[in-house]
C-alpha cells in the first residue's frame, strides 16, 4: 500500500497548522508535518509524503551508506562471476566480504 | 440500405465517461457501434481524417470536438485547442489544413467576456496556424445543461506532397519518433483544476505540429509510414491502435522518452503513467530506419521540435503489442488507457 | 540526492540482479511473499521478474487495502453517497471498484456528487467551501494512511466542524500476515516487508515472524533496488540459517516507527473486535473504528447503513489470488469475463492489486514466442 515519495521542505507555511511546502521533482504541494512533531521539519529536509502527509525524514547518511553497499555488491558479483569462470567460486563464497 | 445488424459489437447498455477518453472504452464505440452503421463497407483503418474525392481532387476531412475543464489554463484555452486540435488531426493525416468551420454550444449565463476571450484565442491560433475559419454555428442550451463552452471544428485540407501513409506500410525495423516532451497538457490541465492542490511550472503543449510535419517530409517524406497525434489517451493509446493496425510490435526506450521534470514529478506522486496523458501538441511518427536520422535532424533544425526524439522501434515480435524497455533489460506491456487516467495513493 | 533515480541505477541493478543469481542456489525453489500491494505493483512496473532466476519466486500478498474489501463495504459507502446533500470523497484507487450496484465511478455517471481526493486534508477542505452540504470520507489504507485520517480528524474536533464524517476502513497489516502463515495452503520461504507501513509500526511488530515461523523478514524500500537488494538479504539470511528481521528501508523507516502517528492512531481509532476481509474470512482485532469519542464523525453512526455482506460472485476467485494460492491467470474469470476494463473483482481494478498488475504488465508475455533485445 502506499504510494510515498520523497520531497524537498521549501518553506514552514503555517507553523499552527502543521503546514510545509514540499518540492517533488518539480511540483510543489503544501504537506501537512503534524506527524513529524517529534523532531520538527525544516526548510531543506527531505520528507516521505503518503496522502499530503510527511511520514518520516529521509536521512541522507544512511542514503549514502546504502549506495555504497550497492555498489559493492555490485562490484562482488561481478567479481565473482570472474572467479567462477575459474572454477574457484565454492571456496571464495563461503569466505567473501 | 439497411445496416448489417450482425456487425454491431457494442454491447455496453449505457455510455460512461469512459467512452469519451480515448482510450479502450472509445474505440470499442467507435468501432463496435459508429463504424458498423455510418462507415459500412469501409475496409480502411479508422485515422485522424479521411480522404474523399470532390470533383476529382482528394480533400482531407475531420473533426473533433472540445469539452475541457476548466477552460482557460497555462499555456492555453478551449479555443486554441479546437483550432489546433483539428489542424494536426489534418497535420498527421499528411494534409495541410485550408479551412475550419466551428460549432459553439454554450450554456446559458456564460459570460461574453469570456466568449469573447475565446474567439480571439481562436482567431490568433488559427492565424498563426495559416488557417481560415470559415463559417460556423452556434447553440444555447439551458444553464446546468453544458459546461460553459462545448466547441467542435472540421477541418479541411489538401496533401502534403511525397507523402502516403497507412499502418499497412509499417515495417520490422522502422523507428518511432517523438515530436517532443509528453504529458504537458494533461498534467497541466490536472493542476489546473485546483482539486489536488498541486503547483508547477507547466504550461499546455497545444500549438500546430504541422509546420514541424512539413520540415519532416521535406526531409523524408518517403520513409514515412504512419503518423498520430496522441491526444486522449496518451503515446500508449495510440501506439497500440497502431500494433492493432498493423498486426506488429512496438518496443519503446523508457530513457528515450522526453518529459519533462514537473510532469514526471506529477505522475509520481499521483501514481499516473505518463504514457497515458494527453498531448495537444506532439504527435509521433514512424518512420523507415533508412530516412530516421533525416527525418530527427529536421525536426531537431526546426522550432518547436528541438526535443524530438528517436523513442523506438517497431518489431515483428509480440504481435500487436507495445512493449517499453528499460535501461537494464526488463520490459513491461503497456496498454492502452482504460477509462480515464486516476490518482492514486496505494 | 533526489532520492527516486539513484535507486533506479541500471549498473547497480544489474550488480544486484547477479548477486541474487549468485546466492540462489540451484537446487531449490524459493518462494518470498511480497506482503504489500506497492510492491506488487513496484514489481511489474520495473519489470523486475525479469531480473530474477527461475528459481526464485515472488508470491503476492494481501497488502492491498481495496482489494481486501467485501464488497458490502462499498456498497454501504454508496448507501451513504446518496443521501440528501452528501459529498462522497474518496481515493482515485476505489472509483472504478465494483459494488454489488456497481463502482463509485458508475454511481458518479448516474449523478451522485462523488469526488476524486488525494488526501483526506482534501476532503476536509471540500467540508470548509461547502458548508450546505455533507462530506463523507471514504477512509481506506493500511497502517500508513491511518494517521492522516487520524490528524484530520482530530483536527476536524479541534475546529468543531460538523458536516464531515470519516466511513472508516482502515485495516492492520499484522493480523493478514498471521493469517497467511496459519493458511494450510501456504509455503512460504520469507517475506517482502511493507515499507510504508513500517515507517509507522516499526520494525518491531514483526519479530514473531522471525522468532516463532523462522522465515526471514526483510522491510523494503519501492525502488527497483531496494526490492532487489531486499532479495539479496533474505538469500543471504537463508544462506546462513538464519531467521531475522532486518531494515532495508533504513532511510526512511526508523526501528522504532512513528511515535506522533501512533499516538494519533490510538486517540482517534480503536480496533474492531472483527472484520471481514475479502478472501481471508473474518479476522479479529484486524481493522481500526473510530473511537466514542469521535462518534459525531463516524459515518457507521451518522448513516445507517443497511450493512449487507455481499459475497463475491461464485465464480471469481479473488480469496485464493489474495492469499497467493493461486495465480491471477489461473482463475477461470481472468482475461474472460474479468479484465480491467470490466472487472469483477477488486483485484482487477486496483492498481496495486495482483490481477491487474498481471494484466496489465506481464500476461500476454507469456504468449510471446521470442523477444530479442
């Protein structure tokens, strides 16, 4: 369920209100923050929007650090299919990063 | 001559919006009940206009109609999308459009003023589309029986020479080419109807493909097989009328696609597929793989079409389907529109 | 980052597709369950079968909050549509879905007032510019669309607005999930965890799983590499043995959920003692009601509503294509009598829902004789 898409707080509109205006690739909606209230939204957060509402912050370190994991595996498996052309991939498998 | 009952397919037993979109339900009333009683004993393919013979000359005729709402927005208006729509109806149909007659059904306790605006809009889209309106009629029906202004215009024309086009000459191997970036009138209109309270820096893409049609078939006029404009229903709606015609595939680079940021933006958080919104201003052609790169650099060289862009290319392979590839080898069916394109949140 | 197209990378996609490769091993076939219907949906839309080995199977879920519901539900949502001076909002997802008198959208051509939002704060501004009239919010979504429903409302009291109501039909992820594993029918390797929900939940709400089933729950993100690296970990995980839940959605989903939406959750909603669900039967403490209260609010007791339990016609076999016992193409409506175009069953309709993902995307490529690249 659940269309969420990750967007860019502009501006607090209406700090009473909860309201924020995101940028979604172009296209600018007020999104209500209310349920950020732990730890409030500002201008340059990037938010998960579900129904006109921020769901969560989006932490760019861990962004980051999943990107990296990708591309090591990325960088594995390619390895790995070199290594098993050589018909060494059992015993590195069971040892690998 | 009586009708051959036997061939009316329509089964439906009241008409829908969907019928009006474009999309699947359309066709299944155009070619199930309109086509079986008005067009008996037509073997051609239903196109964008048609050509008769009047005193010895081929003219091209169409129309089309415009219900929108609202009816002003960025980029454009009723009026000009009825001028604009039914020259490029003539514009794909390889025919230069001459003369436009127009019919107004407006409803009571409509504005002048904003009548007025609407012919002027009129007047300058057909002037700067070279085209003469020539006449028309005009209605009144009661307030609350018409959403403010109902416009239909018929457009005639005459052939742009060198060029002969029918899904019948569609090829394996002929490319599909894109006049420039898609969605920009739907999403527009969308935003424009303030229900979902989203802003963008979009306008409508309604103007007259025909001089980028022209610059095409100076260039390439030979290779090119078929052309549409993908109004209602989008690219996906009228590549798959095309595979039904033609009895090929299609297969469609999703990186190749020109669209724009906003509207990709748009379709995502509302979960709309951007190969299903209307355009009021692109049109595709396929053409020969020998005249693409001719037929791209023409349009590349002329204004209005510098975003165009070689987008696929037709296969023999699956059959009467479009397919859309991406860029790390998986492939989806896209079909066409049902009913129109909703928001949604799952 | 932009945070949409980096996770859509075609090189790192590819590196993730020959890991999978990698780990699976020949000799077995495995079956992962993609809980939510986004990722169902996520999945044809990127093509992502493509990428995987035969070997490796993804099963569909009955995370799909419209396709769940009994028909009665919307029926009762139309019984309350055509009330004098009603306004019937609801989600784009639940327009086309087919009642036992037909779908919203067909009630809206016969000329009820039945309006398309994108969020329930959408509705409630239709409430605000159109005070003569009555506003009934047909409320759906799992755990991720419930505290939006909640703040609204909560903010609907704080104003004292009166002439706007919340039909709710709010279920819970935790309870379908049980219901599959307890399913004779069912063999299942691992889950696909619904991301979006967890941003709310949390992680924790599906340690059981792990502990007490032993399968491998990875919460996944809706890109095409987040689902395929979520792949990799559940192969990784069964790889060592071992049976845990693990945050592949760690950007956006934190351990411990949303406090803020839980506590709105819990102020405004309480759960129901029951509740029918399209193909899984009744299941207890499954769906949110809204609280006493909020009773001035609650459309169940502002309309009274026939309620009827509306079976679904004998020949569809929606329950089992939830419950991922059968496929969509194995049920003898689909493709025949039940397409998108005139769907039967809410499977068909809804986006997200398996039959018309299959439809859509996927089932005449099975026709296909070849298709070189």
């Amino acid at each position: 369920m659940c269309l969420a898409i990750p967007g860019q707080i502009i501006e607090i509109l209406q700090e009473r209100d909860n309201l924020a205006l995101v940028d979604i690739v172009g296209v600018r909606r007020k999104i209500d923050v209310g349920l950020l209230s732990e730890e409030p939204a500002k201008p340059g957060d990037w938010v998960l929007i579900h129904v006109g509402f921020a769901m969560s912050r989006i932490s760019e370190e861990d962004a980051r650090e999943q990107m990296r994991l990708l591309k090591m595996m990325g960088e594995h498996a390619a390895a790995m299919e070199e290594i098993t052309g050589y018909g060494l991939d059992d015993s590195v498998a069971r040892g690998g990063p | 001559m009586t009708p051959v009952l036997s061939k009316i397919r329509f089964r439906d037993a009241q008409i829908e919006m969907a019928h009006g979109a474009g999309g699947k339900a359309s066709r299944r009333l155009v070619e199930g009940l309109f086509a079986p009683i008005l067009f008996e004993g037509s073997q051609d393919p239903l196109g964008d206009a048609a050509f008769v013979d009047v005193d010895g000359s081929s003219i091209a005729i169409t129309t089309d109609s415009f219900v929108v709402k609202p009816i002003t927005f960025p980029g454009g208006s009723i009026g000009e999308l009825a001028v604009n729509g039914t020259v490029n109806d003539l514009a794909v149909a390889g025919a230069q459009a001459t003369a436009l007659v127009v019919t107004f059904v407006l409803e009571a306790g409509l504005p002048t003023e904003l009548l007025e605006a609407e012919i002027r809009a009129m007047a300058s889209a057909a002037h700067r589309a070279g085209v003469v309106i020539a006449g028309g009629d005009t209605k009144v029906v009661e307030h609350g029986k018409g959403d403010q202004i109902y416009i239909s215009s018929c457009g005639v024309g005459h052939r742009i020479s060198g060029i002969t086009i029918s899904p019948k000459t569609v090829r394996p191997g002929d490319r599909v080419i894109l006049s420039g970036p898609i969605g920009d009138h739907g999403i527009t209109i969308l935003l424009a109807r303030g229900e979902l309270d989203l802003e963008a820096d979009l306008r409508s893409d309604t103007r007259s493909v025909l001089p980028l049609v022209q610059a095409m078939a100076r260039a390439a006029a030979p290779g090119i097989r078929w052309m549409r404009d993908p109004t209602r229903g989008g690219v996906a709606t009228s590549l798959n009328e095309l595979v039904r015609d033609c009895g090929l595939g299609a297969v469609i680079c999703e990186d190749k696609l020109p669209i724009h940021d906003a509207v990709r933006g748009a379709c995502e958080l509302l979960g709309l597929d951007s190969l299903h919104i209307a355009n009021e201003g692109q049109f595709l052609a396929v053409v020969a793989q020998e005249y693409a790169e001719t037929a791209l650099d023409a349009l590349h060289r002329t204004d209005g079409g510098e975003e165009a862009a070689i987008i696929g290319e037709i296969r023999e392979q699956p059959a009467g389907t479009v397919l859309v590839s991406t860029l790390y080898g998986s492939k989806r069916i896209v079909d066409m529109l049902v009913g129109d394109p909703l928001p949604r949140i799952c | 980052m932009k945070y949409v197209d980096e996770f859509r990378d075609p090189e790192l996609i590819v590196g993730a597709s020959r890991e999978i490769r990698r780990l699976a091993d020949p000799g077995r076939h495995y079956r992962f369950m993609e809980v939510c219907g986004g990722h169902t949906h996520a999945i044809y839309r990127f093509g992502l079968k493509d990428l995987l080995p035969e070997n490796v199977e993804l099963i569909h879920g009955p995370g799909c909050p419209v396709c769940v519901l009994p028909m009665g539900r919307i029926d009762d949502g139309l019984f309350m549509a055509a009330q004098p001076d009603v306004i019937f909002a609801a989600f784009g997802d639940m327009m086309r879905v087919p009642g036992a008198t037909g779908s919203p959208l067909e009630h809206k051509a016969r000329g009820r007032d039945i309006r398309i939002v994108y969020s329930p704060a959408d509705a409630l501004k239709l409430a605000r510019a159109n005070p003569d009239r009555h506003v009934m919010f047909f409320a759906i979504g799992f755990e991720t669309t419930a505290p939006s429903t909640a703040l609204t409302l909560l903010r609907v009291r704080a104003e004292g607005i009166r002439n706007f109501s919340v039909f709710s039909n709010h279920v819970t992820i935790i309870p379908a999930i049980r219901a599959i594993l307890d399913s004779p029918d069912m063999r299942l390797d691992a889950f696909i965890g619904p991301g979006h929900v967890s941003t709310v939940i949390g992680c924790r709400p599906y340690e059981w799983i792990a502990r007490n089933e032993r399968k491998p729950i990875v919460v996944s993100g809706f890109e095409p590499l987040d689902i395929l690296q979520s792949i990799v970990m559940i192969l990784r995980q069964m790889k060592d043995g071992r049976a845990e839940v693990e945050n592949q959605y760690a950007r956006v989903v934190p351990w411990e959920g949303n406090r803020a939406a839980l506590k709105a959750i819990g102020e405004v909603f309480e759960l129901r003692p029951y509740f029918e669900w399209r193909g899984l039967g009744f299941i207890s403490q499954s769906a949110l009601r809204i609280r006493d209260s909020f009773a001035a609010w609650d459309a169940e007791k502002h309309f009274l509503t026939p309620g009827v339990r509306v079976t679904d016609p004998k020949a569809s076999q929606c329950g089992e294509v939830l419950k991922g016992v059968l496929k969509p193409a194995d049920c003898k409506l689909f493709g025949n009598e039940c397409t998108p175009e005139h769907p039967i069953g809410a499977l068909m309709v809804s986006s997200e829902g398996s039959c018309a993902a299959y439809f859509n995307y996927e089932h005449r490529k099975s026709e296909l004789v070849t298709v070189s690249v």
